[in-house]
C-alpha cells in the first residue's frame, strides 16, 4: 500500500535505494498535487480569463483568436498555470523536506522564516502588478497611435504578456531576499552595498530594462519598486549584519 513519504530526521542515515525511493515518492506527491491544481484552475479559468481582461480598455474589447485550436490551447495554458500556482507550495515542501535532514535545525528555522518572508514578498508583487503595473502598460501600448491602427489584441499574446508582467513583478519583489541572501553568505557586505550604492542603482536599472515589458511605462513601474527595494535591502542587511552572532561576540571581546 502506497503511502506518503516520511521525512527522514537530522542526521538520520539512510542507504540510496531508500533515498531513490523517498526522491520518487515526492515526486509523485508533487505531480498529484498539480494535477489537482490543474482541474481546479481548468474548473474557474473562466474566471481567471475574465480577472485577466479587467485591465484592458473598452475600447478594444475581449481578446481574439485565430484558429481552430487557439481557444482550447489558451485555456489550457491559462488553467496549467493557475495549476502550478496552486500546487507550488506542495512541491516547495516536497523538495524542501527532501534535502532538510542534510541541514541543522536552526539553518532549518531561518530558512523557514526566509521562505514566509518571500511569499510574502511574492504576493505584493503579483498584487502590485496587476493593480498598477498591467494596467498601465496595457493602457499605453494599446492607446499608442491609436488614430492609425485598427487595435485588436490576440488572446495567446495578451495573456502571455499579462502573465510574464505578473511574474517579473513577483521576481522584483524578491530583490531583498537575494541581497541578504549574499549578504548572510558572505559574497557581499554592507559596507560594499554602501560604498556601491550608484553602481548598484545602475544594476537595478539594467535589470528593469531586460524584465519583460517592451515599452517604456512598463520599465519605469518595473524600475521605481527595484530601486526602492535595493535601498530597503541595504537597510535591512546593515540590521541583520548587527544581529548576527559573530557581530555580538565581537561586540562581547572588543576591550
């Protein structure tokens, strides 16, 4: 009888049949868990269709299709999507509980919080997104000589589009859990964030420019939370650099 895959405690020792066969039974876990998130996200996709569309101006109405197959592909993608947003943190856990046991338990525990704090982080961002950044761009590209094109949007690009500002507005949100992440691993310092702090301005920039979003209104939303979030992340990484053990023992030993 099949069950689910037990967590092996820290430091526990296990052969690599046992292994292999924990790695496969998470998988499968995994592959169960989008395959629910899919029928639920194929079951309301019409409603993520329609939160899709809000953005878009009256004046061009619901996305077109060309082609037999294009309404059911769309759908499909729309629904596979929503799945494996829906599943995400089942295979997050899967693979976290996987590799826990290698180690300690109070890595465990910061890792833990890192995780709440880029859900977190995740969520503004998607929410940020679509209440000022899609609306926004697609108001501009589709208001943008309008006088000289007959403006009809095809529903597989629009949705692709939508669907790529949402993610690059939930990876941007992300930027402080990478710098402290440098940070706590030693591959970067406060004192460099501090003393680089222009060319880390134009790194932000950079980046914005090569985040998905073509025109210049989707960049300037995309590069306004980056360097705000780059200027947080300093902050944040000088507080965590004070709080740290090593910062406190040495502290503790200064005459």
């Amino acid at each position: 009888m099949w069950r689910l895959p037990r967590r092996l405690g820290h430091q526990e020792e296990a052969t690599l049949v046992e292994h292999l066969d924990e790695l496969r039974s998470r998988i499968f876990v995994s592959l169960i868990a989008l395959a629910v998130g899919f029928a639920i996200g194929y079951a309301i996709h019409p409603r993520i269709i329609h939160w899709l569309n809000r953005p878009l101006p009256a004046h061009v109405g619901k996305p077109i299709t060309f082609g037999v197959a294009e309404p059911f592909l769309t759908s499909f993608k729309i629904s596979l999507y929503a799945g494996l947003l829906l599943a995400l943190p089942v295979i997050l856990w899967q693979f976290w509980a996987f590799f826990a046991p290698a180690v300690g338990e109070a890595y465990e525990r910061k890792v833990a919080l890192f995780v709440v704090v880029a859900t977190a982080l995740m969520v503004v961002g998607v929410i940020f997104g679509y209440f000022i950044a899609l609306p926004a761009a697609v108001h501009y590209l589709t208001n943008y000589d309008r006088s000289l094109y007959n403006i009809q949007i095809r529903a597989s690009s629009y949705y692709s589009f939508a669907t790529m500002v949402l993610l690059a507005m939930a990876v941007v949100f992300e930027l402080p859990i990478f710098v402290l992440a440098l940070v706590k691993m030693g591959i970067l310092s406060t004192s460099t964030l501090r003393r680089n702090r222009r060319i880390g301005y134009f790194v932000v920039v950079c980046v914005a420019v090569a985040l998905p979003g073509i025109d210049p209104v989707t960049t300037t939303i995309e590069a306004i939370p980056l360097l705000i979030l780059f200027e947080a992340s300093i902050w944040l990484s000088v507080l965590m650099e004070r709080r740290s053990p090593s910062a406190e023992a040495a502290s503790i030993e200064a005459p």
